[in-house]
C-alpha cells in the first residue's frame, strides 16, 4: 500500500465517518415508516453504491478505495444488526421481520436508482 | 474533552478501516463485529464510551455496503434461491452471532 492510498482511506474514512454521526445525530425526518436514522445512512450508501458500481469501480483504484474507505466508514452493518437484535429481544418478531424486509428492499431500490441514474447520465 | 474524544472516535476509525481492510473478507468482518458489538452492548459504557467503540470502530469496522454489494454480485449472476438463501441466512448468523456474544458478556460479568 502506497502513501496515496493510505491518505485516500485516511481522507474518506474521516469524511464517511463526520457524514454519519452528522446524519444520524442531526437528521430528523419522518416517512411514515418504520425508518431510522440508521436506516438512512444505509441507503444513501446504497445510492451511492449503486453510482459507483455503474463507473465499474472495480477497475479504478481510487474509487476503489473510495468505496472502501469512505462507504465502508459510512454505512454501518453492525447498527443495522443491532436495530434487529434489540427488536429480537423484545420479541417483536413480526416487526423485526418486516423492518428487515424493508430495509433490504428499500437499500435495492437505492442502489439501483443510482445505477440507473448513472447509466442514464452517462 | 469533547475534543478529545472526537479525536479518539475518528482514531479508532482508521483503525478499524485498516482492519477491515486486513482482514478483506465482508463475511468474518461482519461475524467479529457482530460478536464484539454483543459483548459490549451487554456491559454498562459511558455515554462517550459507546460512541467511541460502537459508533467509532464497529461501525467502521462493519460495511453496509459492501453486504449489499456482495449480494449484488450474487444477483447478477441471476441466482435467485442463491441469493435468499445467503441474504436470510449473512443476517440470521450475525443476529445469532451477536445474541452470543450478549450472552457470554453477561454470564463473565
């Protein structure tokens, strides 16, 4: 790994980071469903994904450090999990299986809007 | 203080970045952090505490989406059974995996 890389995951790693708590601190929207903050860094890094694997990411190392640096910091895997832990605990089964639902549906719609919106611009 | 602990939160993102990157593997990623994420929830952490080490590392530690493209990869290969089998069961592991971890946090202290 070389000193550019390093500084790109440093840079996007920060900036990922400084975006999520700013989101999920800060950011109060209501859409009616069962939707958390949480939830919306999420998406927003599904969107973002979605962009991304349009540019084919995959070949380009900046974007790919992009990808694992900045998204990676971003969106959050184990908040996701621990939303369903607690619904988990709390027996709420019902709940927890459509808060999965809707999650996993919502972050395939985002991604793929910006797929589609990429391919569409390009 | 506050400046302080910004500045630890924003350490033990690289570090978990680096980490992640490390390791390079999305599934054992997730498996460690869920883990992890069990022990510590169960323990009684100060208000900063918890943002360091759950907001700060495990979340940084965990990607959302590189699940999401992992399973965007097993989509495109047009799999359908595939990719419900491993979505439900990356999901009901990690939901298992960090209950383990609550559990064995609770039973040493």
């Amino acid at each position: 790994m070389d000193i550019t890389s390093i500084i790109i995951i440093l840079f996007g790693s920060t900036f990922g980071l400084i975006l999520r708590m700013f989101i999920q601190n800060n950011l109060k929207i209501n859409v009616g469903l069962n939707i958390q903050n949480t939830s919306i860094v999420n998406l927003i890094a599904s969107f973002l994904l979605g962009i991304l694997v349009s540019v084919n990411f995959s070949k380009n190392n900046s974007l790919l450090l992009f990808y694992t640096s900045f998204l990676g910091c971003f969106s959050t895997f184990s908040s996701f999990i621990y939303q369903l832990f607690v619904l988990f605990q709390k027996k709420k089964f019902v709940r927890l299986f459509f808060h999965y639902l809707e999650v996993i549906l919502l972050s395939f719609i985002c991604f793929y809007l910006g797929y589609y919106l990429m391919k569409i611009i390009k | 203080m506050k400046i302080t602990n910004y500045i630890y939160i924003i350490l033990v993102c690289y570090a978990a970045t680096f980490l992640r990157l490390l390791i390079n593997n999305n599934l054992i990623v997730s498996i460690i952090g869920s883990l992890f994420f069990g022990v510590v929830i169960a323990k009684k952490v100060t208000y900063w505490k918890e943002k360091i080490i759950l907001g700060g590392f495990f979340s940084c530690f965990t990607s959302f989406s590189g699940f999401i493209y992992f399973l965007y990869k097993i989509l495109n290969q047009g799999d359908w059974i595939k990719f419900i089998i491993f979505f439900n069961s990356i999901i009901i592991l990690n939901i298992f995996t960090m209950y383990i971890g609550f559990w064995i946090s609770r039973k040493i202290t």
